[in-house]
C-alpha cells in the first residue's frame, strides 16, 4: 500500500487517482501528523510519497518521526516530492533517507517510475 501526503488537497486527490487508476492499493492524507498515526496504524504501508515543504511537519520531519518510532516498520520507502529545493536541497533529502527525489511537477510516468524502481525492495 501507498501513502501519500500532502497539503495541497488538489494535488492530493490528483496523485492518489492517478495511482488507483494504475491500478495501486493507495490512500492520501493532507496533514502530515495525521498520516503518522495512519503509519502507526497500517504496517501494510509500505510507500510514502510525502511532499516536502507542508506547515507544521514537513516531508522530511515526516519521514524522520516515522522512522523513530520504535514500532514502525523499517523497511519502508520514502519518496519526497518537491518543487522548491536545489541541489543542496537534494542531496540533503537523500541523506536524510528519502530514496527518490521528485520534483514537481512531474507526470504519472515519472511517479511510476521512482515507485517501480523501489518497489523491489519490498518484494523479496
């Protein structure tokens, strides 16, 4: 299962029906301490497709809560999505965890994508 969050409930409800349409088990969330409960909840998730820059807890705080969190899954992946960091930004993305950087805008093709290429981490 994926999960995606972000702020911008449009673009939200854009990205989550752009991956049912492919066909992917997927659930969105627009309030980042929200979908840290949902992480608590639902070991089934195994993607989080997080925007980076949101009010109160941004994708990478997100993706650092969720991994101290002595009951989480460890295994998880994390893609963040951003239409404002250079490459600085980027770099300190990847080394925060994230294992894809996706800057926005980007098509269905670009997401699939980075969620294809990381997918196989979860499958053996």
């Amino acid at each position: 299962m994926i999960l995606v969050v972000d702020d911008e409930e449009d673009l939200l409800e854009e990205l989550v029906e752009m991956l049912e349409r492919s066909g992917l088990d997927v659930v969105g969330e627009s309030r980042p301490r929200a979908a840290l409960d949902l992480l608590a909840k639902h070991p089934e998730i195994d993607v989080v497709v997080t925007d980076w820059r949101m009010p109160g807890l941004d994708g990478l705080a997100l993706m650092r809560a969720a991994r101290c969190d002595p009951c989480a899954r460890r295994d998880r992946t994390f893609l963040v999505m951003t239409g404002h960091e250079g490459e600085a930004g980027l770099v300190h993305a990847l080394e925060a965890g994230a294992a894809a950087v996706l800057h926005k805008p980007f098509g269905a093709d670009a997401l699939l994508a980075a969620l294809h290429g990381h997918a196989h981490a979860h499958e053996t």
